[in-house]
C-alpha cells in the first residue's frame, strides 16, 4: 500500500506541473476563454486529470480537442 500511495503522490505533483505549465503558455484563444457546450456528456474517467484540461486546451488552440473521436478529457 505504501508503494500506491507514493506512485498516487508522484502522480499529483506530474498534474500539478502539467497544469502550472499549460497556464504559463500564451493561447489562440485567451480573449474569449468560454469553452463551448460539449456535444455528449462525458463521465468522469478514474484515470482523468484533477483540473479542466478540456478549457485549458481549448484557450490554447481555439478548438475544442475533446470534440474529436477518439480523444477524451
């Protein structure tokens, strides 16, 4: 159990890094940050990220990436 709470640990601080960098960077999109409405629900995954990746990619690029198949948030 020790060895999943540290893997858990190092996890977080990843997310944590990924997100202060994602924000550091200037996006396509910055001046109008509303994400639209997603087409479909989507579920929250076991696997997926503690913050809103879907907005933060969204403000990068202008598009929403999650709306292509395959990809998920």
């Amino acid at each position: 159990m020790e060895c999943y709470d540290f893997y858990q640990q190092q996890v977080e601080a990843c997310e944590g890094a990924i997100e202060r960098h994602l924000r550091q960077i200037e996006g396509d999109n910055d001046n109008d940050p509303d994400v639209p409405p997603a087409s479909k629900p989507k579920g929250h995954s076991k696997n997926g990220f503690d913050f809103d990746v879907r907005s933060e990619l969204y403000r990068l690029t202008g598009v929403d990436l999650t709306e292509i198949n395959g990809m998920t948030n």
